[in-house]
C-alpha cells in the first residue's frame, strides 16, 4: 500500500514542470502576440464571438473539457489494470501529449478566424478532407452524448442527492446569466453569491433527494416522481428504471442547453461550475496531504443506493492493487485500451472541438492560450489524478468496472472528511462535482455537434440543407442517435468505443496541427506534434478495429445484449467503429502527402525544422 498524497505530489512536480518551460517554449514556437486582434474582437456578435475575460474564459473551457471523462476513464482504468499505469500514464503523458494537443488546437484555431479543426485541415488538403474530419468529429459527438448520458444516470441513480443538487445548480445558473447580461450587475459581488448558494444547494440535495423510479435501496427519504412504471425504457432491464428514465431525461436537458444563446446557461453555468472543480479538485488534493501529515480519522461509508454499506476507510493509502495484470477480462489489453480508457485526463479529441468550437471565438488576448489551452489540460490531469486518489481508497473499486464508477463520490467524500464535513455530505457534493463537469460536456457536445453538421453542408440553398442545419432540428438528431447507441445499456461496450474515436480524434487534431505547421514555416520543427500523433495514431486504429471487428461481433453472436435494441445498438457500434478507422486513414493519406509536398519531403531536416534563420528565437514570455 502506497500514501496517497504521493500520487498527487508526482503529478504536481511534473504538470509544474510542463507549464514552466514546456508551454513557454510552446507560446514562443507558434508566436502568440497580443497586437494581434483575435477572432473574438474581429468577429464580435455577442452570440457566439464574444470577448471573455481570462477567469471567466478559462471556467468555461475548464468545466468545459473536464467533464466526467477524466473522473471515469481513469477510474475504470485503475480498476481494470491497476493504479500504476493509470498515474504514469496521466502524470507523463498529458504535459507531453494531451497539454500540447489543446495548446496547438486553441493556437491554430485563432490563427484561422475561429473556425474548427475540420476548416482548418481543408485550407490545406481540400474539401474531401475537411468533410471527411467534420463526420468523424460529428459521430465522436454522438459517441460523447451516449457515455456521458449514461454516466449521469448511473450518479443520479446512486446518490439522489446529487440529482436535487444539480436542479439547484442549473437554475442559479440561468439567474445567474440574467443577473449578469440582463440586469447588469456587477461580477464579483454576483459570482460570490451565486457560488454561495451553489454550495447551499448541497444541503437541499441532503434534504430532499430524488428519484425518476422506485427501486430498492433507495433512501427513506427519497421523492419519487414517477411511481414504479418505468420498465418501458430501453435500458430498464439492462440497468433499472431509474437509471434508464435520467439518461433520457440527460438527454432532453442537453437538447435543451445546446440550442439556447451561450450567455443564458453555457457561460454562467461554466463559471460556475469552475468554482466546483476549483474547490472539489484542491479539497481532495489538499485532504490527502493533510490526512496523511496531520493524521485521519477512520471512517464507515453507507450508500445503500449505491450499493457501498459499512466500507471503512482507516488510512489514506491505496486499498487497489497497483497492477492487476495486463489483459482484463472486460475491458481487453493495456495496450491499446489502457490509453482509449482514459480518455481524457491525459489527452482528449473532445478538447480539440472545444478549443476551435467555442473558446477561440472568445478568446481576448493571444497570449491567453497559454494559460487556457496548456494549463487548462494540466488542470483536468489533476482532476484524473484526484480520480485515481479517491477510487483507490475504497475497498472493492475493482470487483466490476460499473461498481467502480460510484465509488468516486464515496472516496472523494472520505477525503473531504479531514476538514470535519460528514461523509453524506461530502459524497453528495463529490457527485455534484462529478455531475456539474459531465452536464456541461454533454450539452457543449451537443453545441459542437451542431457547429460540425452546419460546416458540413456550409451555406444552406435547399429546403433539406436549411432542415437539417436548423438548431433544433440538428441537435434532435443528435439527441436521438446518442440515446440509440447507450440502449445496449453495456458500460464495457459504450466507453472504449468512445475513448477509441476521442483518442482517434485527437491523434486526428494533433494531425491538423501538424499540416499547418509544416505549410506555415520550413523552420517550424513537426517533433512536438508528430511523435505524441503516431502513438495515439497506432493506439486507436488497433483499438477501434478490435471493437468493430471482434468485440462487438463476438457480443452479439454470445447473445450478450439486452433485447432488440440491445442488439441492434452494439451493431451500430461496429459499423461506427470501422467506419472510423476509414475516416482515419482517409485523412492520414491525404495529409501525408500535403506535408510532404509542402516540405519538399519528409527527411529528418524536414521533421526537425531547418537550423538556418527563423526558428525559435530564446527570450522571456
């Protein structure tokens, strides 16, 4: 057994080390000046550019990029392989891979007006190619909307609490934008008081908690809405019908959140939202350090709905094997689905669409990217890293991949515990935490789905264009597919197929970064892009073939689904997966020979950038 708090300090050393020197080389290698006017100036609409200032901008894509993917992947990784991989893998890869992949995404989405990835790769490869990225884009989109659905169901399932608390949340956050673009009023006193009343909203989630459907284990307490009917639902035999009725309910939520002006819900909620991360990541972080120096307390969790009753926790050191070997029966090999597993945390395609989609058409300064695009990244790896903490603490994590999902709240609550706060209490904000970083991914998702179908069909000229590029029409369209593909109900089928298009997606994005660099400037070295490219290149083709072409496959013949849907839904699972791969290798090729052209070949002079003039000039930032 390992002390926790030094899982927590080996991040920290190498994050602080990442964004001291590598993301000040980085600032200066793609020249960040803020003489320069941003789309957010150049383009200001008050809809979608709109200039935001730098603590405002980063909650937003702060909450934004660290939804509930960091909090799951790893957690299901470290129950699958053990926490060891799981920390190297955050604590290494995102300053090297994921950090620069969201700095180099924000940087060249500025530099192109705003515009997406897809836009980006279709200056220089053409229109097929463009297109070809925006479709891959638009199925992650799909894929996103399904895990993440699935995840706040299986949270608002397990601690009703947190479900009151999240309605709490929501709201404050539309007053909040009213309180802030309708009347007016002034910022701080405003955000001190609506983050106030956030935390209140805990104690009212304490108070009265809810539930879609009747089921046991459900607290005493609990309000029911909708009696016990709920069998109806596609996933209701696969999970329960409580379960089932909050992923669809997630998903009209999301529907809703993606078609309304940014300042009624997305900036307001994000704000307000960075403040739970903020106060959520460094109270974990900050109690295994405290616990461990000043000493803890032992403590017994009960959440009967979560299915954890009279866990102690008398140590804050790990209780999970470090490695558990390295092929797991649900989940498959380490290598590839170790790092399709954590699918964000230490690298994410999703930040990509999120850089380009909506933080670059509201960025106010050049020189903001570095803080927002590269810190932003090491923030969530802590978010991952505080994951791995609380997870390990609970005895039992690793008994299914499922199980270890819910053990999130309980051990981050247990790490909250060192300040005095009750354990309910602690797992009921933990899951609130959880929750209000999954809530603002999914309807962001949705957002940018929208954004990647309407670049798709570009000017609408037929009635048929206008229909489908019309908000409401589009983002029903995404809501349906993503509901579609969670009914198999399966957590081991539905997050590696997402985690294997995410990390495609950012292998895909560090690609466009790459093109660009090249075309812009023979000096430009392509090594800072290129290597973390050919890694993620090879992880996800191996996994995204070995889902469509056995896993799902093998699945469906063993009769491992639930009903028609089931079965059809691990079906479009496969077909989505090889089509992938397609997508892949399509825009590989055509890239491929875009560099190569544009640098006259591809020997070792042309990767590493020319030593002869340009470059990158030594100098203070």
């Amino acid at each position: 057994m390992v002390q926790v708090m030094w899982l927590a300090i080996a991040a920290l050393a190498t994050f602080s080390v990442g964004y001291l020197g590598y993301s000040r080389y980085l600032a200066r290698f793609v020249e960040l000046d803020d003489d320069r006017e941003t789309p957010a100036h150049k383009y200001d609409d008050g809809q979608e550019y709109v200039p935001s200032k730098k603590p405002v901008l980063l909650g937003h894509h702060y909450s934004s990029i660290a939804g509930g993917a960091p909090i799951a992947g790893p957690i299901t990784a470290a129950a699958a392989f053990g926490w060891i991989p799981a920390v190297v893998w955050v604590a290494v890869g995102n300053p090297l891979f994921g950090a620069v992949h969201d700095f180099m995404s924000l940087s060249s989405s500025v530099r192109h007006d705003g515009k997406s990835i897809g836009y980006i790769i279709g200056q220089y490869v053409g229109e097929r190619g463009k297109d070809m990225l925006l479709w891959f884009a638009y199925l992650t989109i799909i894929l996103v909307i399904a895990a993440f659905a699935y995840l706040i169901g299986l949270v608002f399932d397990a601690f009703p609490w947190t479900a009151t608390a999240s309605f709490v949340y929501i709201a404050l956050a539309i007053l909040f934008g009213v309180y802030l673009y309708q009347l007016n009023g002034p910022f701080l006193p405003g955000a001190v008081a609506f983050v106030a009343m956030v935390f209140g909203g805990v104690w009212v989630g304490l108070e009265y908690p809810v539930a879609l459907f009747a089921r046991e284990g459900l607290p005493a307490e609990t309000i029911v809405l909708l009696g016990s009917s709920g069998d109806f639902l596609p996933m209701a035999s696969a999970t329960n019908p409580n379960m089932a009725g909050w992923v669809l309910v997630t998903v009209l939520y999301a529907f809703a959140a993606s078609v309304l002006p940014v300042w009624v819900l997305l900036q307001p909620r994000d704000f307000l939202t960075s403040s739970l991360l903020y106060v959520g990541v460094g109270g974990m972080i900050l109690g295994a350090i405290v616990g461990t120096v000043v000493g803890f307390t032992d403590i017994t969790i009960n959440v009967a709905s979560a299915g954890i009753e009279g866990v102690q926790v008398t140590s804050l050191t790990t209780q999970i094997p470090g490695w558990t070997g390295f092929i797991h029966p649900e989940l498959g090999a380490l290598f590839p689905f170790l790092f399709v597993t954590i699918a964000c945390g230490t690298i994410s395609g999703f930040h990509s669409l999120v850089s380009s989609g909506t933080t670059a058409k509201q960025l106010d300064r050049e020189s903001d990217a570095r803080l927002i695009g590269y810190g932003g990244m090491l923030g969530e790896g802590l978010l991952a890293i505080t994951a791995i903490l609380a997870v390990s603490l609970v005895v039992g994590a690793g008994d299914s991949l499922s199980s270890a999902l819910v053990t999130f709240p309980a051990g981050g609550g247990a790490l909250l515990t060192v300040f005095g706060v009750g354990v309910t209490a602690a797992a009921t904000f933990i899951g609130l935490v959880f929750v209000s970083f999954l809530l603002t991914s999914t309807d962001t998702a949705m957002r940018l789905g929208r954004y990647m179908l309407e670049e798709i069909v570009g000017t609408p000229e037929t009635d048929l264009e206008r229909t489908v590029t019309n908000r409401y029409v589009n983002a029903g369209v995404l809501s349906l597919a993503g509901y579609f593909l969670v009914a198999s109900g399966q957590w081991s089928n539905i997050w590696p197929l997402f985690g294997g298009a995410n990390q495609a997606l950012a292998a895909l994005a560090l690609l466009v970064a790459t093109v660009w660099l090249a075309n812009w400037d023979d000096n430009k070295q392509l090594v800072s892009t290129g290597v973390p490219l050919v890694f993620m290149l090879a992880v996800t083709v191996i996994a995204l073939a070995t889902i469509g072409l056995y896993r799902n496959p093998t699945a469906l013949v063993a009769g491992e689904y639930s009903g028609l849907v089931g079965a059809a839904s691990l079906a479009l699972q496969s077909v989505i997966a090889l089509v992938l791969v397609g997508l892949i290798f399509g825009l590989v090729w055509f890239s491929y020979d875009n560099v190569k052209e544009a640098r006259g070949g591809l020997d070792r002079e042309a990767i590493v950038g020319s030593t002869e003039g340009g470059g990158v000039e030594p100098g203070d930032d």
